[in-house]
C-alpha cells in the first residue's frame, strides 16, 4: 500500500518565526497577503526526519559531537542513486549553508577586484556575496527565446576571456528561471571556463527538484576536467523543507583548493556540528526519497493549476519551469513599473512574491511565485489574480 502524504494540510507558520510570514518580509501593512516570495515550503517535514529528531530529542544531552557516521555515506548514496554522480567521500566538506560557501570561494580564489560571471535573472544574494566582498559582478545575461531562457555562450566567452574574470557563480538548477541545465549547455560551459582559467562555483541546492523529462546533471559530473575545476555546494534544505534545522555540504575535487576550504573552516570555527542538522539531514538522504517523489508530483499538480487559470488571462504568461518549486512569470504585458506592479500585486491581488527586479534588471515585470503550497490557498490567491487582472480590463474600457 503506497503511503499517504498530506500536502493539503493547511499548518499556521506564525506559530513560529517563520520568514515567509513575517513583517520582516510582508511589512506591517502586509500580514494578510499571500506569502509567496520566500523560497521555502509550507509541507511539514518528512515523518522519518520528524521521528529522527524527536528520538535524538529524548536522548535530553546536547554536548559537543561530531559529525554521525552515517550522514556522508547516506549523502554519497544518495547522489548516486539519484543522480548518478560517484562523489569521492574526501572530496565533500562540511558548510553551515550554500551560502557561506560560496561567500568562502569568493574569498579564497579571487582577490578584490576580480570579476566574477553571473548569468542573470539570478539568486539576488549572488550580486550581494560579490559586492559584499569587494568583487565585481560581470553579467552573462540569459536569453529568453520562444518562452525559454538560455545560455549565452558568445557573451560568457566575452566575460570569461577578460583577464579580470576568475570565477562563476552557475545556479543549476536555475533560480528563479526554472531551467534544468542539459548536459550538453554544462559542457559547453565548462569548456569556456577551463580554456579562460575561471573556475566554476555551482550552487545546486535545487538538484533534487526536477520535473517529468527533465534530469538535474551536477555539474562536477560532466568530466574529470570539470570536476577538477569545480566546487559545488549542495543541501537536503529546499528538499525536504528543513532550511531551519539543516547544514550543507561543499564539495571540492581539486586537493589544492579543499585544503583551502579545510584551513578556512577551521580559521572561521565554522566546521562545527550541531547534532540536529547531521540527524534530519541522515535521515532525509536515507527515508526521504519517497516523501520528495511524491511532493514534486504534487508541486507540478500546483503548476498546472497555474497553467490552467492563466489561459484566460493574456496578461500574465508563466515560463515554463522544468524544476523548482518556483514560477517565474511575466507580467510585462500589463505595462507597469516595477514599483507599479508591485504595489498592484499587493494591493489588487493580495499577493507577496519576489520582485522579478531583484534577480537583475532583465527580471523588470516579472515576478517570483513560489507554489509550494496547499493547492487551496493557490486556488483562492489565483482567484484573487484573476479578480484584479479584470480589474484593469475594466478600467481600460
């Protein structure tokens, strides 16, 4: 009997400080819009990863450990099972997030000036890690043709080739895009940054989530080459929704520049383990492939339902995502500003997503919506669209 996973069960997240629901995020003004823009889900964890904790819990001693013997063997069979990648158990480090680890890349391997590739509309905290770090942002701008973005790759040559650029920030899969990257477009990618001597940081934190005909290719897998000159940084946190009680992983074949990363982790003390993060992410690798397989098929029910309602509104036009949990949709037909189609989505539609003009200024007019939610409350917030759209119809008469 296949088991039965509740992703209609509406849970209050402002029982606890959850970002997604917080002033912080929707302001004192927006308490009662729908909170789409953070990129987490409204699913309560995996059982297994519950019932781990809760054991782990009882136990009652917090003292200091070490990491369990189990979570880099569970993490390796995992991502060879999936994803077909054999990842060497020396190659993989411990991080506190994706984050960190591409903040500490930048750090180790450029040097204040240096320019590093971003392939925009792309994760806002790319931009801030380079210019939180006194690095320069060069773009290689996706091209949007036929409602689907690609790469390209006679402009990347251009950035790759100008002796400044020594690294990129590749989003794989992407976000807010939804591309899965083939292998074919991570090969001829990798090709132009080992021949320009820039090194590839891929942020694969979405891997896991891919679509019917899509397949996530890690980038380190295309070839011993590429590998050498990679680092990926990886996490079960979008997953299994466990972004709060969760680390990451970063994974570095070249000798070289893991010795790096190993004396930069000890130099910042943040090679420690927190005993909760090794137990749910054990237990996600391990007891929560079911779970996952049966929340994506609930989260492409989610974008046809998207897709569904938004035939009759020419207005709006959604990309077509081959992963993530995140829409990205074009709103330039409406003709409004980025301010302007803010203020519409919030006050016409109730609505709380992520400015499309914060992944870059190709994103103006588009938004992020983030559909990991109950199908419900997607219904009522698409109501709510499709009741301001006309709106302006009405108006325009």
């Amino acid at each position: 009997m296949a088991e039965h996973f509740d992703f209609d069960e509406v849970i209050d997240r402002r029982e606890v400080p959850a970002l997604k629901v917080h002033r912080m995020v929707l302001g004192e003004d927006g308490m009662d819009l729908f909170p789409a823009g953070v990129a987490d889900m409204d699913f309560r964890a995996p059982k297994p990863i519950l019932d781990a904790l809760a054991q782990r819990l009882g136990h009652g001693v917090f003292g200091y450990e070490t990491v369990a013997d189990g979570l880099m063997p569970a993490l390796i069979v995992w991502m060879e099972q999936r994803h077909t990648w054999d990842i060497h158990p020396d190659h993989i480090l411990r991080a506190p997030n994706v984050l960190n680890s591409l903040s500490m890349a930048t750090n180790l391997f450029t040097e204040p000036g240096d320019c590093i590739i971003v392939q925009p509309p792309v994760f806002f905290d790319f931009a801030d890690i380079i210019a939180e770090n006194g690095r320069s942002m060069a773009e290689n701008p996706l091209v949007l043709s036929s409602g689907r973005y690609e790469m390209d790759f006679d402009g990347l040559e251009a950035c790759a080739a100008d002796p400044r650029t020594k690294m990129l920030f590749l989003c794989n899969p992407h976000n807010p895009v939804g591309r899965v990257w083939t292998k074919a477009e991570l090969a001829q990618l990798g090709a132009i940054c080992r021949k320009n001597g820039v090194v590839v940081v891929s942020d694969e934190i979405h891997a896991d989530i891919t679509f019917q005909d899509h397949t996530y290719t890690p980038f380190a897998s295309i070839s011993d080459a590429d590998a050498q000159n990679s680092i990926t940084c990886l996490s079960p946190a979008k997953s299994f929704n466990i972004a709060a009680c969760c680390g990451a992983f970063t994974v570095v074949p070249d000798e070289t520049r893991r010795d790096a990363f190993k004396a930069e982790n000890s130099r910042l003390t943040v090679n420690k383990n927190n005993a909760f993060a090794s137990v749910a992410m054990e237990a996600a690798y391990k007891d929560g492939g079911p779970w996952l397989d049966a929340a994506i098929a609930y989260i492409e029910g989610n974008v046809s339902l998207v897709r569904a309602r938004l035939v009759d509104m020419p207005e709006v036009s959604l990309v077509e995502p081959e992963g993530t949990f995140l829409l990205w949709l074009d709103f330039r037909n409406l003709g409004l500003q980025p301010d302007e189609l803010t203020q519409f989505l919030r006050r016409e539609a109730g609505w709380a997503i992520t400015r499309g003009i914060a992944f870059g200024d190709s994103g103006a007019g588009f938004g992020r919506l983030n559909i990991a939610c109950p199908r419900a409350r997607l219904e009522k917030a698409l109501d709510r669209l499709v009741h301001a759209i006309s709106t302006i119809r009405d108006a325009s008469k």
